[in-house]
C-alpha cells in the first residue's frame, strides 16, 4: 500500500506532536502556567492535526457499501 502526499503530511505531523507531548521536559507540570503551555503547544496542535487529518483520510477514501444495501 503506497502512502498518498496528504497521508504523509498527517503521519509526519501526529508523529511530532506525539514525542512533544511525550518529554518530560517540554515544559515541566509542576507550575499551572507551564501546563497551559504545554497544552497549547502540545495536545491541541495534537487534536487538531488528528481529526483534520482524520476528516480529510475520510474524504479521500471513501468506504465501500455492501451488495445487499
């Protein structure tokens, strides 16, 4: 199964967004600042990207119907 451009884009950027979320120190939790920082910076790039990303696959790829519908 070859990778369409689109499918590329998201996985590369669900990727990112994912090992960011995942450092320990981007930023630290110990302080409520740094913890709306990190969840501008980090979950809600991560939410968008995938269901934008999710929306979009769904539109390319449309699901097959059954024979008795």
């Amino acid at each position: 199964m070859k990778l369409k451009r689109a499918e590329k884009i998201w996985l590369i950027s669900v990727i990112i967004f994912f090992f960011l979320y995942n450092l320990p120190f981007f930023p630290a939790y110990y302080h409520p600042k740094a913890t709306i920082i990190h969840m501008i910076l980090t979950i809600i790039p991560l939410w968008t990207v995938v269901y934008f990303g999710l929306f979009k696959m769904c539109r390319i790829f449309k699901l097959k119907k059954k024979e008795g519908e």
